[in-house]
C-alpha cells in the first residue's frame, strides 16, 4: 500500500481535471474526488492509499502536472 499526499495547491489548479483523474486511475466516486478536491482548496491536506506502487507514481506525476503540491509517504 501506497500513501500519496496531496499537500497544497498552486495558480492554476485544474480543479476539474484532478477530479476526474482520481476517478479514472484510482476508481473514486465523482462525489469523493469533488470532496478530496474542495478540501485541498481548504487548505487540508489529502492521504491516498493506492494499491499499486506504479499507478501511484503514474497518479503522483499527473496531480503534479494538473497543479497540485504532492509526494510519496515512505
């Protein structure tokens, strides 16, 4: 299990975007991922466990790119 944190969010947050790519790799429900996504807007941050250490690094680089502050728990 894989823990990625969603730390803050920068200028330009595609906030749409972020939803839906948590919905399609990690197969979250749109109310979940509108929730995770409010909430890093709120200045919360987010702890995600993901199964697959690959899909965690694919999600990780996407979140990045979309404009989110993340990183791997070790």
């Amino acid at each position: 299990m894989v823990k990625v944190i969603l730390e803050s969010w920068r200028e330009g947050l595609q906030k749409v975007a972020l939803s839906k790519l948590q919905n399609e790799k990690l197969g979250m429900s749109l109310v979940v991922c509108k929730r995770n996504v409010d909430m890093l807007l709120d200045d919360h941050s987010i702890i995600l466990e993901i199964e697959d250490q690959i899909i965690a690094q694919e999600f990780l680089v996407e979140a990045d790119r979309l404009g989110v502050n993340c990183k791997i728990l070790e």
